[in-house]
C-alpha cells in the first residue's frame, strides 16, 4: 500500500510495505529490524536495508586496535592481506584467516534475513558469533534466543541479548 502525505510544500509518497527484516546470530533471532548491534556497551557492527535487502555496516580491528576489516553496505572496502576473501558478493561476503577460520561472515537470505558470524575484538577481548551460539569472552553460550527489537538496538550481555528501546537512534 502506498500512502501520500502532504505538508504545505511539498507531497510525499510513503511506501507502508517495506519489508520487515531480521538478524540471525548465533541461533539467536533478533526480529523486527534491529539497528545496531552491541556487546554490552560497545558497537560492533550496524545493519540496515535497502532495496537489495538487509546489509550490514562494520569495522573490524585486530587485537592492538588496527582496523583489519572494513565493510559497508555489504561492499568490503578494506581487508588485510593476510585474509582470504572467500566469497565477496552483496549477499554473502565470507573471510577466513589463514587457518580457515571465520573472521566474518554476512549472508542475506530470501532479502528478509540476515545471518552474521564473526570474531569481534571488543575492549580487548573477543566476541565469537557462530551460526550455532554467542560465545562470550568468558566462554560462555548464548543461543535460541528470540527477540523482537522494534527499529531498535540490540545489546550483547552475560544475561543474553536484550533491546535497547529506549534508544534514540
């Protein structure tokens, strides 16, 4: 449905029908258009959608604080050398160290789901995202959850996954 607004000046052409999106993390389904996502209070990485569909905004830094991984818009724009870039397409970017480990990985599915795993160096220690859990720094699992973000922000904690509504984005 299309819906027309007017002001004094201007007409607007409203589309009602955008499509909901969500994040899979984890095993953990983060619904209703999650905006940014954090580990307790420190970004890690953003996701919005256009029309191509959910992508995810980033920056990745090694353990010393320099940036390794630059991803925008699903587009990498910066990789270290040492990496190999699997896969680097809009809808699934994949890069592996030189053990084959994943160090990020953004797959959009059906244009309403966006599936994201990594490792993430946050305040000096690592956030581990695979497809089956969370991994702490602690070493411990967070999985099947399920939450509903409402254009919101999310937030990684030791209790689990929890909505930021109260922020003003």
């Amino acid at each position: 449905m299309l819906i027309i607004r007017k002001d004094k000046l201007n007409c607007y052409l409203i589309n009602s029908d955008v499509m909901e999106y969500k994040l899979l993390i984890g095993n953990n389904f983060v619904f209703g258009n999650p905006k940014k996502i954090y580990y307790n209070d420190s970004h890690i990485f953003s996701i919005d959608e256009d029309i191509d569909g959910p992508y995810i905004n980033t920056d990745l830094l090694d353990t010393r604080g320099k940036k390794i991984i630059e991803i925008k818009k699903n587009n990498l724009l910066l990789c270290n050398h040492e990496f190999d870039k699997k896969i680097v397409k809009r809808d699934h970017i994949l890069i592996l160290d030189k053990n084959g480990e994943i160090i990020i990985e953004s797959r959009v599915f059906n244009k309403d789901t966006i599936i994201i795993s990594g490792r993430f160096v946050v305040n000096d220690v690592i956030l581990t995202i695979t497809q089956n859990y969370v991994m702490l720094p602690d070493g411990k699992r967070i999985m099947h959850s399920k939450l509903k973000s409402d254009n919101n922000s999310v937030t990684i904690t030791n209790q689990g996954i929890v909505s930021k509504s109260n922020e003003i984005l």
